[in-house]
C-alpha cells in the first residue's frame, strides 16, 4: 500500500470572497499534495468554511437570508475561485453540514465524560473580528484595540463552560519535547512554548443565547464555541463520530467517510495555518486530543502573511478584510493565468515567512521568469525544431542528450529538500539558476538559430539537450506550473506518461524509442506563447 499523507488549510470566514492573503495559504498546501502525489504518496487534501459563528449569522440576517443558504452560496463561490487556481482538494467541509455537528457533538461529549470540561463564568476582553478573547497584556500593548484587527474590544462577562487547557501544561511541553518538528517553522516554535509555560489559561468553549451553530448535547442551552468548533474540521472531515458503514454524510462526497477511514487518515501529517492562529492550534488542539484520547496532528506549518506593497513607496499593509485592502484572485486570474498566479505568490513570498504584493513587481517577475527565460526557451526551441526540422529531429531517437546543468542529481535532491520543507520559493530559485538559466546561458552560446543556416546535423544535438531541460523544468515544477508543466512536456512526444512522471524520472530518464518531435499544435507554424511578455 502507498504511504498516506493527509493535509488540511485553515477554514476560512465566508462573511466575504477570498482574497490573495487567504489563497497564498491554499496554494502553498497545493503544491505540497501535488508533489506528495507525484512521489507516491496517497493524499488527502482538506479545506473547507468555518460557518458556524456569529459574524456568519450575522451576515446573512444583513442580507435578509438564511444563514445556511447563505454559506452554502458562498462556499460555491469559495471552491469557484479554489477550482479557478486549480487547488486539487479532495474534500471541501462546511461546519454547517451533519457530519460535522454529529462529530462536535460526539468529541465535546467524550471531553465533557473525560472529566476536562466544567461550568463557570467568564469575563475577558473580546474581538468581535477574531471572535476570540485578547489577555489584558495584548490589549494593553495594542492600545487598547484588538492586536490583529485594530478594532475596540468589548468587555464580555457571561456564563460558560470551561476546557480545562491549563490541566495540559506539562503533556504539551512533554509532547514539544518529544517531537520537535510538530511546531514549523521552528520561528513559531519559541512563541508556542512560552506562552504554554507562563500564560496556558482554562478556555471558555460556548456561547449562551445563539441561535445558529451547534448545540453543546450535554446542556442545549448552549453552543460550542467557534475554536473548539472550528478545529475539529479535520477530524470530523475523515469520518469522526461517523460509524461504519454509515449511508453518506456529505453531499460533496461519493460515499460516506466513516471511523475506518478516519482511523486510516488520522493523525494528520500537516496542518496549514496562518501564523496569527499559531497557538490555537500548537497548544488548544493537541490538548483538545490528549482530552478526547485521540493522537494530536504530526505536524502543524504556521506561514506568513502577504503584504500589500504601495507602488508609490508607501508602508506596507498586511491583506486584510476587516482593513479593506483585499485584492480577489479572480482579478489576477483573468488579467493573466492562474499559473502566473502561482509561481509568483511561491517564488517572490516565501511561504515560512511574509511577502508582498503590487502590480508592478507582479508584472516584473512575470516577464523576467516565465515569459523572457521559460517562455522564451520553449519558443526558441520548438520554433527551430518546426521551421528548420518539419518538427522532427531525425536520427535523435535513443540518444542520450548531453547534460547542460553540472550534478543534476544534486540539484534535484536539493529542489526535494526544499519542496519537502515547504521553502518554496527557494525551490524555484533553484529550478532557474541551477537550470533554466544554465540553458538560456547554454543558447545564447551556441546559438543554433545561426548555426541551423550553416550546419543542419551540428543543430540537432543542441536542440536535443534543450529539449531535455525542458523536460527536466516541466517535471520539477509540475507542483507549481500546473498548467504550463504540463504544456510543456505535452508539446514533444517525451516517452513517460505525464500523469506518470516524479522527481526521480528526472535523472532516470526513460529512453525515447522516437526521434523527438514537436506534436503541439500549431498557430501559424508556431507552439501558441506559453507566458506572452506584458507590454
């Protein structure tokens, strides 16, 4: 049987589209279930919609609609815009659905049984943007204000019932001991641990008086509160609190997901969050498991922030909602490709980290990256193979092109490693130093558009050893480029299947029983532009 790997994203508030901040978070995921599936893995990838909370409800009476039809509305228009940056998700959850209050239901009871759930009151400065309560000590040195929204927080006082976090205290920092990756980037880690040993407080978990969401089963007059809600997406997802054999739970799903599967999928192998939400799921999450008696996730990845970047040099906002910054990534999809989309949120912001955003640096990546050097080589290559050559290269097939890049084994193991730590952006870098631009280095020295007027058979090698990296670059960034890799590698009749081919195909190149061709279809007598330069 093939190694699992299940990946989930953060749920997202759908009391608005998704803005390029939010999609940063779910390609970064991508590439990763790409990549793992290239390699072999059997991946399962989640995202969903965080419904069940107040601004939702909210929302929707401003509308004057239902609170369900209203999320269920807006997660098409979510998935519209996920399908749109082909995010290959396999499962879409919505905290509204059955199969996750039926799950709720069961864990907050199995906690409450457990002994780690209590009645009290509660009093604390809360965020209605977060929806969470701030420590006197955040407000404080915010001014005042919520840390991450900028907005006044109100004074709550209410009757609750409390998760006994603080009973965790040494499980967790035991449990950080013993698993020293669980916490990435190791930047989150520090953070995590301090606020554990010093400032690990009880946590109220419902909310007295709400209509929508979902009812605490051991005291109706409450419901669950949106964190402790929130976070069990990715177990409810996989079939908790489902039992075998059930008929299907979810109408997005070709059958039931049940506690088989979800003993097949669980622990998760990475969680991705945003790393303003770092220590719900670093220190409340795994003490939620420990309370429930199930594994806490493998891992959990804390990326940055995007940050829009004035072009009249002015500061630099963070992307938010609530700041009304946000630019929609069917504006950048439309005007270019969700490719070009992806390669410049993975190559120019680092996924570990912040990065920014502006038209400008957009239009100059662009062009520098893909359409001067990968879009260009394609053309260059494929333009002399049809013009000179009838799009055949006869008497290539069998041969072995000489290699253009120094140890490409190297280079491939450190684009894995990369890949593999989620350093993305340094993935990229060494995709184009390490081989494109060795290629473009390697034309612009032989320079077969001249040759091939002089020396037909002296051009067919060097066309061949092009051709080759670009197979090499098709396979590499398949992860990232979906579109375009797959372009690129369809345009000859490479031998290796492209629903086929991993990182390892790289080196051990199959050989090609066929002279090369160029099987593309032709506009004019010419592969259509791959990245057509922005003026």
């Amino acid at each position: 049987m093939p190694p699992k790997f299940f990946l989930t994203t953060a749920i997202d508030y759908p009391n608005s589209r998704p803005h390029i901040g939010t999609a940063f978070e779910k390609i970064g995921a991508d590439v990763q279930a790409r990549y793992r599936r290239m390699e072999g893995f059997d991946v399962h990838f989640l995202m969903g919609n965080d419904e069940n909370t107040v601004k939702i409800s909210r929302r929707a009476a401003e509308l004057k609609r239902d609170p369900k039809e209203y999320c269920d509305d807006m997660a098409n228009q979510f998935k519209e815009v996920w399908r749109a940056l082909d995010i290959s998700f396999d499962d879409f959850i919505q905290t509204s659905e059955p199969r996750h209050h039926a799950g709720c239901q069961k864990f907050i009871q199995k906690v409450f049984d457990n002994g780690h759930i209590y009645k009290g009151h509660y009093e604390g400065w809360y965020c209605d943007g977060c929806e969470g309560f701030k420590t006197k000590k955040e407000v404080d040195e915010a001014g005042g204000v919520c840390p991450d929204h900028k907005t006044p927080v109100i004074l709550r006082q209410e009757p609750c019932y409390f998760f006994a976090l603080s009973k965790f205290q040494d499980k967790l920092l035991e449990f950080y001991a013993q698993n020293p990756k669980f916490i990435q980037p190791e930047s989150r880690r520090n953070e995590v641990v301090t606020l554990v040993q010093t400032e690990l407080r009880d946590v109220n978990i419902t909310r007295a008086g709400e209509s929508w969401g979902i009812k605490v089963p051991f005291d109706p007059e409450f419901t669950i509160y949106v964190w402790f809600d929130a976070l069990l997406n990715y177990i409810t997802a996989i079939g908790y609190g489902v039992p075998r054999l059930a008929p299907a739970a979810s109408r997005d799903s070709t059958r039931a997901l049940n506690e088989d599967d979800f003993a097949k999928w669980w622990p998760a192998d990475i969680h991705f969050i945003g790393k303003d939400i770092t220590r719900f799921h670093c220190a409340l999450w795994p003490a939620m498991c420990f309370a429930a008696g199930i594994e806490p996730p493998r891992s959990v990845f804390g990326h940055g922030f995007v940050y829009i970047k004035k072009d009249d040099a002015g500061a630099a906002e963070k992307i938010s909602k609530s700041l009304g910054n946000v630019i929609e990534p069917m504006d950048l999809i439309t005007k270019f490709s969700s490719d070009a989309f992806r390669y410049y949120f993975m190559r120019e912001c680092q996924f570990p980290g912040d990065g920014e955003f502006s038209w400008s640096r957009f239009a100059t990546v662009y062009n520098s990256d893909l359409g001067k050097n990968l879009g260009n080589l394609l053309s260059r290559v494929t333009t002399l193979i049809v013009k000179n050559f009838d799009c055949v290269l006869p008497g290539t097939a069998g041969q072995t092109p000489a290699p253009i890049v120094a140890d490409l084994p190297e280079v491939v193991r450190q684009v894995q490693a990369h890949m593999e730590a989620c350093q993305y952006n340094s993935a990229l870098e060494k995709i184009w130093r390490a081989i494109l631009d060795p290629a473009n280095q390697y034309a612009e020295k032989n320079e077969p558009w001249k040759l091939v007027k002089t020396d037909r058979e002296a051009t067919k090698p060097i066309l061949l050893n092009l051709s080759e990296i670009l197979r090499v670059a098709a396979i590499l960034l398949k992860p990232v480029l979906v579109r375009s890799a797959e372009t690129i590698h369809r345009t000859f009749n490479f031998t290796q299947p492209w629903e086929k081919v991993k990182y390892g195909d790289v080196v051990a190149r199959p050989v090609q029983a066929e002279d090369l061709r160029v099987v593309a279809e032709l506009d004019k007598g010419k592969v259509k532009p791959l990245f057509p330069v922005i003026a």
